[in-house]
C-alpha cells in the first residue's frame, strides 16, 4: 500500500517487480498531493505551498512497464476491484483516486495542532484562498458522524 507521492519516488521498483515476475499486488492512493506533508505543514500555521501536482495515471505506467493495473475513480467499485485485482495472477498494481482534500486525521489531536491549524488557514484566507479552505471545509464535514 503506498501513496501516489511513495509510488512516483519509486517507479523503478515497478520495473524490479515485473523483471522478476513478484507476485505482488500494489495497491496506491492516488490524490495528486503529498497529503501527509500539507497536513503537516498545517498543523505548523504554514499554509501549503507546492503539496498538490498533476494527476498521474500509474494505473498506465504499471501496464507500460507489463504489469496488469486496474484504476478506481469511483467509490463504489472499490470492493469489485480489490477482489479483481487480489485474484489475477502475478504482479498488480490498483490504483484509487482520492479526494485530494480529504484529511488524515490523527488519534489524539492536540491544543497546538488545533491553534496550527486554524492559524494556517487564516493565513490562507486572507492570503486569497477562501475558496481553497471553502473546498477542503466541504471535503471533511462530510465524514462528521451525525447522530
């Protein structure tokens, strides 16, 4: 299981894993960001810079390199393509478009990440990126849990 950052870092091993035929299944979070580091930087008051990229399709260059690849870009056939996927023989490579805003919440959030987090973004908003703090607002209220 990687990232779509972890995965671009390491495309050669995709090449590794086909040259020697490993019968692994790879499974990638694909949502055009280092999503682990803007929280970071976040949760510091630094509003991100440079955290999201283009869209990849590593789906294509698993198949480039002769791994089988399935892409997932909607939610409901994630269970299909694990199954799918997890059966084929030989390597495979499963990529899943993510929402890009989506936030990894940590266990136990503390005082100073909480004052970091809002002071990254103010700093965001006023800096012109109301719409940016508007989206990612939207992103995460929909997983609240509601009584």
């Amino acid at each position: 299981m990687s990232g779509d950052g972890g995965l671009a870092m390491l495309l050669g091993e995709l090449i590794t894993v086909r040259l020697h035929r490993l019968p692994v299944k790879i499974v990638v979070f694909n949502n055009a960001s280092l999503g682990m580091i803007k929280l970071e930087m976040m949760v510091d008051g630094i509003p991100d810079y440079q955290t999201d990229f283009e869209p990849t399709n590593f789906a294509a260059i698993a198949e480039a390199v002769g791994i089988t690849a399935l892409r997932v870009e909607d939610p409901t056939e994630v269970h299909g393509a694990l199954a799918d996927g997890l059966n084929r023989p030989g390597p495979v490579l499963m990529e899943f478009v993510t929402d890009s805003n989506a936030l990894s919440i940590p266990p136990a959030i503390t005082g100073d990440q909480v004052r970091g987090f809002a002071l990254s973004a103010t700093k965001q908003v006023l800096g012109g990126g109301v719409g940016k703090m508007v989206d990612l607002a939207r992103a995460n209220l929909r997983n609240i849990p509601r009584p």
